[in-house]
C-alpha cells in the first residue's frame, strides 16, 4: 500500500466526515429556526461530497481503463464513511424541511 493510496482513503474519509458533520450542524441551526444558515450549511456539506465524489469517479475511470484499484479494509472503511455520509446530509435535508413545517405550524 502506498502513500498515494492512503491519500485517498483518508481523502474520501475526511470529505465523507465533514458532509456529514456539517448536516449534522445544519439540523441543530434548523431547530433554533436559523434556516438560512442551515441551507448554507447543507450547502457546504454538499461541496464536501462533490470532491469525494471527484475522487470516486477517477478511481472508477481508472478501474475501467484496467488499472487495479486495491480493495482493503482501509478503502471499505473509507467508502463506508462516504455513504453514510451521503444518507446522513439526504435524511438532515428531510428533518430541516419536517422542521420548518413543524415551526410554521407552532407559530400559527
């Protein structure tokens, strides 16, 4: 396993973990009505997924053209932490907008 390879496991391990941190910050804003900042934090959460989501796609280019991509627990524990991430920033998107139905409704 080489330096490059641990460059992107721990790559795709990090952009998974800041999407999903910043969902999780995106839902606590929501539910003290700061919907603004939790869009822009969904917002966030989504470019932190994009460049993981960079880095997926150049290894499935590269898989594709026959070059190997070594398969370890590091690289499932790596893409595990992106797909969680990616379901946790879909169901924060869900809750805020459940919330803002929920605060409209309080206030009526």
């Amino acid at each position: 396993m080489n330096e490059e390879y641990m460059t992107i496991v721990m790559g795709l391990i990090m952009h998974g973990g800041n999407a999903k941190g910043l969902a999780f910050t995106a839902i606590q804003e929501a539910k003290e009505g700061k919907f603004d900042e939790a869009e822009k934090l969904l917002k966030e959460s989504n470019k932190e997924l994009l460049e993981a989501h960079h880095t997926q796609t150049e290894m499935l280019t590269q898989e594709a053209q026959g070059q190997k991509t070594e398969i370890n627990l590091y690289m499932v524990h790596a893409q595990d932490h992106l797909m969680n991430a990616i379901t946790f920033k879909d169901l924060a998107t869900e809750i805020i907008e459940q919330e803002k139905r929920i605060q409209k409704l309080e206030a009526k």
